[in-house]
C-alpha cells in the first residue's frame, strides 16, 4: 500500500520588518502625524524602522531609566541622526553649518564614524525637522544613511593623492547618487518639498531597483585604492578595489558578500570576508552595483534578520551561483581578476603634499568625537580653522579628519591657531609629553595637532 503524499512545508513567514515596508507607502508611513503629536517625545513602533531610511535612530537615556519609570513617567527619549556623506568629503561652510546644528540642535559633539560621515545624538523629536532642514541649506542630508538599502558609500580619502584617487572618489560618490531611493518622502516630510538653488527636481514615485520592499537588510559598500586598504574592504557587501596600471585606472576588481557582524552565541551568524570575483572597467560600475543589489533584493532571506545579509545569500548558495546570477542580469561576463596589493590601512598623520601642490594635514581623534573639553577645546578650534579653510574636512574610516587643499599661506595660519589649542592643552596637562606619563593623563590628538616647520 503505498503511502500519502507528504504535505508541502510551511513557507517561513515573513519579518515583521517586510511588512512595515510594504504598508509605508515608500518609507511615508505615518511619520508626520507622530512629528506633529507633541504629547510625547517618542515615535511609534512601526515608524521608528521607517526612520531609519531618513537617518535617525530612536533612543532613550538609560540613566533615567528607572526612575523614571518609578515615576510613571515616560522615558527620555530622543534620536540619533546619521548624516549620508560619501567619501567623508565636507566643506569648510557645511563644517560650519554643522557645527552650529550641534549646538543648537543636539547635544553639542560632533562624532566620527567608521563608514566616514557624521552622527548626532541627542536631538529631541522637535528638533528633528529643524535639524534636517538646516542641513539642507549645505547641500546635506541624511538619505539612505541607515536602514534596508545601500548605505553610505567609503572610498579612500585624499583625493587630491593623485588624479586616480580623484577618479575613484568620483566614481564613489556617483555611485552613491545612482543607489539612492527615488521616494519623495524624505523632502516630503522633512523638507516639504522645499528644494534649495540647485536643487534636485522631482521625480516620479517608483522604486525600479529596490522595489516597495526595498532590500531584506542593510547594504554597505567601499572603494579602495591600493596599497591602502583604509576602507576594509573584504568587510562590505560590494566592494571596489581600484587597479592602477602605468598610473592610470584601468578598473576595478570587485568583490562580493563580506560582513563582520554577528550576534553572540548564535552559531549561525558569523563574520565572512568579501569574495573577489572578477574584473570591470570604470564605466561598468554602477550597471555592476545594479546587478549585485538587485540580486540581494531578489533572494535575500526576509524572513530572518539575522540571516538577511548578502554573505549569508552567498554562503547558502555558493559564491558561483551568485557570480552566473549577477552576470545573467548584466548580459556580460566578468572579466579576470589583476592583480594588486595591499600594504596599509593606517591613516598617515601630520602634514602631507599632495599631487596638486596643497598640503593635507591628518589628525588624530580619539574614537572619533570632536568636542570642547577642559583644556581641550578641539571642536572650538576646528570651527576658527574652517572659517579661514579654503579647501575640505575629509572623513577617514578610523574617525580621524583630514585638512585637505590647504595652501601654503593657510598652513601658515592653520598652525598658529593650533599651537594655540595645544599650548591650552600643555598648559592643563602639565605631565604629557613625559615619557613615564600614563597615556590616559594626556589628549592624544595633542602630539598629532599641526606644529610649524613640519
């Protein structure tokens, strides 16, 4: 007797994460009506993933947390704000901006991150739409920071390196253009559609690369320009690893599915180095990020967070499988790997040349947080070099910040007012600079702040 056939399984349901998304209206959700509620300070639970695809973070102060509690009263909440800035390319007058939307909107620091870009934290939820909209008057926003699509895209610093540093950084920065949703709901409700000089124009409501879903998790891409490998590289979902022949860019080596996440005692989440898979030239490079995203949209899991990255799509299916995919939906074939090397990830402290005859200074931040502190007033000091900076304030992905296009004139100016920070600092760190003194008992940025005759 031959036995009944077994019933199908049970299709995993979904995130709950997907369908948010899928009722958001394009990320819209009902953010506005909770901006407008000011009966509390927080956000609704389905609307804080939401905001993550306009930068922020809802957060709580775990200090008051009892005794609020005990109080009856609701917690303190306020949000972190994330700032979309490829390459960590910041000028002078955004410097300033920002610096100013710190003092008046946040609690006052300016913090580093490793994927080169800005955090604020402490902005209360009324604050929020002042806050986006006075970065919109720079040409600043927080698009795509966090959330479920590409996020802010690294590549090496410094462009000014050379002519194939500028290209790369250009190629990176267009790319971060051409990933970005096409959802009108951030200017909608941050900006109400208010666009300054310039501005981009509207465009039609339509997602065509990353559908009313959007990816199952977060993106991240970077693009390194060997013997530097400051960007990490095999630790992004795509990266770019530029090959330089007779000093120009011939291409770029891609590689897929790194990640260096993972959640403590679970042995199924595990970090993985990124896979080089082939080679493509400049103009391949956004047509190559469609394919690579697009697939990740397509059969990445969405029914396990935890499970939802792009290593994991690879790990399950196998990196060739994933390599004939991305080529199926290119129509081409990826040519062979060159070859390159790596020397370095290390940012290259004090003052530099560069290929167009400026000068760039390195300087050191300690984990990345710019503030005034007794006998330390770094935030103070890099605010009155930004008012007389001609050039940049690049980012570097080990939170350092580099004085870029500096002219020889400005160096000049540049150092006297950093003498003056560090003589404050010397001044109330008597011990630093001994060499039994505890690194703990001085401001490390102290022995890498700009000195005359460098």
């Amino acid at each position: 007797m031959s036995s009944e056939p077994s019933a199908p399984s049970t299709p995993k349901p979904l995130s709950p994460n997907e369908a948010i998304k899928t009722a958001s209206n394009f990320l819209r959700g009902t953010i506005a009506h909770d901006l407008a509620d000011t009966s509390t300070g927080a956000i609704s639970p389905d609307n804080t993933e939401l905001t993550k695809f306009h930068g922020f973070y809802q957060q709580d102060d775990r200090d008051q947390r009892l005794a609020l509690k005990k109080a009856g009263k609701e917690k303190a909440f306020s949000f972190m704000l994330r700032l979309r800035l490829p390459g960590g390319r910041c000028t002078a007058k955004q410097w300033l901006l920002l610096d100013r939307l710190a003092d008046e909107r946040a609690n006052g620091s300016l913090r580093l991150t490793t994927r080169q870009t800005f955090q604020f934290h402490g902005i209360l939820k009324g604050n929020l739409r002042p806050m986006i909209k006075g970065m919109h008057t720079e040409l600043v926003d927080s698009i795509a920071a966090c959330g479920d699509v590409n996020r802010n895209v690294m590549v090496a610093p410094n462009p000014e390196r050379s002519p194939v540093h500028q290209q790369v950084y250009d190629l990176a920065r267009g790319f971060s253009e051409f990933a970005l949703p096409k959802t009108r709901a951030y200017h909608e409700i941050w900006l109400e559609d208010e666009l300054v000089a310039g501005g981009e124009p509207k465009q039609a409501e339509d997602e065509p690369m990353y559908g009313k879903t959007y990816l199952p998790r977060k993106f991240k891409v970077g693009f390194a320009v060997p013997p530097s490998n400051d960007v990490d590289v095999f630790s992004q979902d795509l990266g770019f690893i530029a090959i330089i022949e007779d000093g120009k860019l011939a291409g770029f080596n891609v590689c897929v599915g790194g990640g260096l996440g993972m959640s403590h005692g679970n042995a199924e989440t595990f970090p993985r180095l990124a896979d080089v898979i082939g080679f493509i030239t400049p103009d391949q490079v956004n047509d190559f990020g469609h394919a690579v995203i697009t697939a990740q949209r397509d059969y990445g899991d969405r029914t396990n967070r935890k499970h939802a990255r792009l290593k994991y799509t690879i790990e399950d299916r196998g990196i060739e499988w994933f390599k004939a995919e991305v080529e199926r939906r290119l129509g081409w074939s990826l040519a062979t790997a060159r070859p390159y090397e790596f020397a370095t990830i290390a940012d290259d402290y004090g003052w530099h040349r560069a290929a167009d005859g400026t000068w760039f200074f390195m300087l050191f931040v300690l984990s990345g947080r710019i503030k005034d502190t007794p006998g330390w007033p770094m935030k103070t000091a890099l605010r009155e070099i930004a008012k007389i900076h001609e050039g940049d304030f690049r980012l570097t992905p080990s939170q350092n910040v580099s004085l870029s296009g500096v002219s020889d004139a400005k160096k000049i100016e540049i150092e006297q007012i950093s003498r003056a920070t560090a003589s404050i600092n010397r001044t109330n760190n008597p011990r630093c600079g001994s060499t039994r003194s505890p690194a703990s008992r001085c401001r490390p940025a102290d022995s890498r702040w700009p000195k005359a005759n460098v």
